[in-house]
C-alpha cells in the first residue's frame, strides 16, 4: 500500500467494487480503491494519527464504514462519499464483532457486557435488546425472525437463538468439536513432575505427566493466558508466565491452578512500555526475572523483577525508552543473588528492520539497578540465547552453538560447535537455539537448527539425538526437570523425552574466540 506498510491487517469491500484497506504497524491508515484499479489508491489518515499499531476491523454498514484501530475504545465512523469522519460509536461493541456487512436501511446486531444490541445502520441509535449466555461472541447472524450468537464451550460451540419478537433466548443448540493440536510454543519442567505446555496461538495452560500420559488444562474460566512465551517456576506454590499479546506478565498459584481466581495479571506491558511477548525468564532464591520483545513498529525490550513475596513487579527498566539494551530485544536470562545477566536479539517487533550489529550481553547489580558491564562478544550473531550460569561462567547459545563467556566482564572465553549452520546465514530470532541445563550443569543439552546435542562438560564429549537429516523435525524449545529429565519437541506439536545418556559420544571440540 505504501513504503512503511508492513501489514494489511483488515479489509472490506463496498459498494461499487470498493476496496477498503487497513493497515500497520507504522503510521496505520486506511487506503480504498476501485477494485479494478488497484494503483488508484487515496489515503486516510485516523482522526488521531498514532505512530505504531493497527487498523484492526473495517465493516461497511449502512451509510458508514466503520473502523476499529489500535488501543481507540470507540468504534470510528467515515464517510464513504466525502471520505471524511462522521463521529463514533462510544458503545465498546465486544471483539468488534457485528452481525453482517449491511449496504441498506438495515440493523446490524452487536454485544457489549453481555447484552446484544439492535443499531440503526443509518441513524446509528442503539437499542438494547436483551442478554445472551455469553459475553465472547465468536461471531453473530441475523435473520428475520432472530439473532444467532455463536460462542466456545468446552466441548465445542454453542448456538444461542435471541427470539426479535419474544426479546429473549429461546432456542440453544451445542456442537461437539474433535480436539485439534497446537504448536509447541514453550516449555516448563515443573518440580510436580509434569511438563508444562504453552501452544502457538493458544489459550489457557496444559501440562503432561511423562510417566502416566495423564493430561490436565488450565480451567474454562481462565482468560488471561494466550499464546504463552515463555514460563519458570518460582517454588513448588507458584510460577509466572509471558503471555503473548500485550506482554501480560501473569502468576499462577499452584494450589489453585484448578481455578480461575488461580490466575493473576499482574502487568500488562504492553499498555504500559509498548512491549509484546515477554520471552526472557530467570529465577533467584528471592525473585523472578523478565524480559521482552517490543510491540509491532518499536524497537527496545524492558526488564523487569517480581518479588514472589508480595506478588507484585518490583521495578522495570525501559532504558528511558530506548531499551534496556537500546534498540535490542530481551530474549534470554540468568540470575544468582547478586546478578542478572541478559542477551539480547536485534531483531525488533514485527513491521521495522533489524537493528544493525551484533547481539549484546549485559550483567545487572540487582541491587543497584545499575550495568555492571554490556558487551557483543559473538561478532557473527545477531541474537544469544538461553544464557546459564555453570561452574563459575555463563553458557550462551546460538545457532551454531555455544560460547562460555567470563561472568568477571562478558568476553568471550571459549566456543563450541554443535551444528552445521552458520550465525551469519540466519536472520536473528527470539527463540531459535536454547539450552537445558541438567543438574549442576556439568551436563547440558543444545538446541537448534533441527540438531539435538547433549554436552558432558566434566569428561569434554558431546552426543547427538538429532539432526536435520534425522527422522524427526526437532524444534528449538527445550526443558529440563529438576530430576534431571530433559524434553524437547519433534514435528511442531510432539512433546518427547530425550535420552541424555547413552551416546555414542564425541570428543567437544573448542574454537577460540576469534574462529
């Protein structure tokens, strides 16, 4: 649609043919056109222009289009003719979701808090109907005679009839719905001895126990946790997990994970310092570290700590807006009592490029707030992860590998290759090499590039599990018990229990710093 249009994340189509468009991450607008004359584009600015976000729904209806855009709690209205705005709907209409696209004299059917709304689609007065049994509404129709709200049930999908002449439910039909599978999105080995499971694009929690095969899910009426990012343990009585969308930072009670009031947000990030997806996690013997990506559009992740004693965020750290590491996201941690130590990705929210240059490391003083040292000692890489402290140095990964770097100032020390792939071959990620760290540590297993390699640091050896060329597609995402076991992923949904001991064993090579 234009240079700095990155998305084209909602369309229309209206009378006479008519393209609408919305767009983002940066400076979203709307653009229409006749559809057969694509290159005949007019723009159009929101009534407040904002720098980063979306338009996220066009509908024509009646004599409007009607707009939804990033963090505006109206629904916008524009003249199609004159192309210019015509006021807002003030109703917050629940998921922007209306019955149809309605081009006459029509009503269009909407919800808010519960109750459906009948609205004049020329006049646009609102008129209160009645309540339905839900308040998430997947999608409405209307006909003559009613009003069909379709909404998730456990099972599946409920169909509720709203009677236009009675002005109630009258009618309520369920459908059994086959389970589908997610993409294993992250992983949490847990003292209880399950393994904790967040999915692509998913909702809620689930955990498997590796010995039994029993399942369980976090509860129905549990609606804070979306795509999860990542996730650790603080002790046995509770966790914390990143969830996808706003950067919800959210606690988890164990002793109520069963109930909804088991789950509580704590931040949401992204209304707060424009951040997405909270992947960094690190833990202490006192508090629980984060770090994130940006939003869409922006550049600069945070890093924050949550005192488990009072459940609340302690402090979080913006770099003044510019990052903690300036223009860099925050995708991997490790922490002692006295430290935090970070990577970083340059790869930024989705919609802007890389930031140029290496990826950095950095040591907090927990204390004082303050960076003791920030350093790129991996030229090659654009992004480090899953940093683990071990015998007295931090272990890093990327995708060729590992780099053991001097906790003292962040130089690299040592490097070990476990794959056949080459740092300057890939764009950088946020979650593309990981580690577990068995133990102590003098065992650990690496991730990346379809390649599974255990390392055995006390007798210098290395074994691998799996290759590209190998019969399983291994992802990235990694786990490990605090008895020991590790877990991994095969083919996108496939949770798998990794064999760390049996070899056949390799002598582990050492490049030095500059190789």
């Amino acid at each position: 649609m234009a240079p700095d249009t990155d998305y084209v994340r909602s369309l229309a189509i209206g009378p006479g043919d008519t393209i609408w468009a919305g767009t983002g991450s940066l400076n979203p607008r709307l653009f229409t056109f006749p559809a057969k004359q694509p290159s005949q584009r007019t723009e159009i600015q929101l009534p407040n222009p904002m720098e980063n976000g979306f338009v996220s729904s066009i509908k024509i209806l009646g004599n409007r289009v009607v707009v939804s855009a990033s963090n505006v709690q109206a629904v916008l209205l524009l003249d199609p003719v004159t192309r210019k705005w015509a006021g807002s709907s003030d109703r917050v209409w629940t998921y922007r979701r209306a019955s149809m696209e309605v081009q006459t004299n029509e009503r269009t059917y909407t919800m808010t808090e519960g109750f459906l709304y009948a609205t004049d689609t020329m006049s646009w007065t609102d008129t209160r109907l009645g309540p339905i049994g839900t308040e998430s509404p997947l999608a409405l129709y209307s006909t003559a005679k009613s009003v069909i709200v379709v909404s998730e049930v456990p099972t599946g999908l409920r169909l509720e009839f709203f009677n236009l002449a009675s002005g109630s439910v009258d009618k309520v039909h369920t459908f059994a719905l086959t389970d589908g599978e997610f993409t294993i999105q992250s992983l949490m080995g847990h003292s209880d001895g399950k393994v904790y499971v967040g999915g692509f694009m998913g909702h809620g929690l689930a955990a498997i126990d590796p010995d039994t095969g029993a399942r369980w899910r976090s509860p129905d009426g549990e609606d804070l946790v979306n795509q999860v990012e990542g996730m650790i343990e603080f002790d046995a009585t509770r966790s914390y997990i990143g969830s996808y969308g706003s950067a919800d930072i959210i606690s988890v009670d164990s002793r109520k994970k069963n109930k909804p009031d088991g789950y509580e947000r704590l931040s949401r990030l992204g209304y707060t310092y424009h951040q997405s997806r909270p992947f960094g996690w690190a833990v202490n013997s006192r508090n629980v570290f984060f770090g994130t990506v940006p939003d869409y559009g922006r550049s600069g992740g945070v890093l924050g700590m949550i005192d488990p004693e009072t459940n609340k965020i302690a402090w979080v750290l913006d770099g003044g807006g510019v990052g903690f590491v300036e223009a860099h996201s925050i995708i991997g941690l490790a922490a002692d009592d006295r430290y935090v130590y970070g990577t970083s990705s340059v790869r930024n929210g989705y919609g802007i490029p890389d930031t140029e240059g290496p990826a950095n490391i950095f040591k907090l003083e927990i204390a004082t707030k303050k960076k003791v040292w920030e350093t790129a000692p991996v030229v090659s890489s654009g992004a480090l992860y899953a940093p683990k402290l071990i015998a007295g140095w931090l272990v890093v990964a990327d995708i060729e590998g590992i780099n053991i770097i001097d906790p003292t100032n962040g130089k690299l020390a040592a490097r070990h290759r476990l794959t056949d792939a080459h740092n300057a071959d890939r764009r950088a990620g946020w979650a593309l090499a990981d580690i577990a760290k068995v133990g102590d540590g003098s065992k650990i297993v690496h991730s990346a590039e379809r390649t599974i390699t255990v390392v055995d640091f006390r007798v210098g050896t290395k074994a691998t599990i799996g290759d590209p060329n190998g019969r399983y597609k291994f992802g990235s995402r990694l786990t490990a018990t605090p008895s020991g076991r590790v877990f991994g992923q095969t083919d996108n949904t496939v949770l798998v229990e990794l064999d760390i001991f049996s070899g056949p064993d390799t002598a582990l090579t050492t490049r030095k710093p500059g190789d």
